[in-house]
C-alpha cells in the first residue's frame, strides 16, 4: 500500500509519485487517461469516472472475483 503523504501547508494533499502509487492506481490512471482521449472529454463527471472503475472490475465493498 502507497505511504500517505501529509497535507501541504496551503491544506491540499501531497500528490503521490508515481513510485508511490499501487498497481491498482495506476491501472485507473491508464484506464481513465484512454477513455478521456477515446471520448475527447476532458473534465469526465463522477459518473463517467464510475464508469471506467466499473469497466476495470471494481465493485462496492471491494470484492474481487
């Protein structure tokens, strides 16, 4: 599991590198970058997101098959 880092001064959360992330981050990450560029979207809404995490298995409560 990726290490958490702590909150900048300004309040916002320390983004992670990408040595930092899972395989499951970065497979959402590659997932979500082709669906952007496949749909020409660049701001996708929480739906849309919720669309590709379902496409890439992920289901509520975490189960994995």
């Amino acid at each position: 599991m990726a290490k958490r880092g702590r909150p900048r001064k300004d309040g916002q959360p320390r983004t992670r590198t990408p040595e930092e992330m899972s395989d499951d981050d970065l497979e959402f990450l590659v997932a979500m970058d082709r669906w952007k560029r496949e749909n020409h979207v660049r701001f996708p809404t929480v739906l849309q997101y919720m669309e590709v995490l379902l496409s890439l298995g992920y289901r509520k409560g975490g189960e994995h098959d």
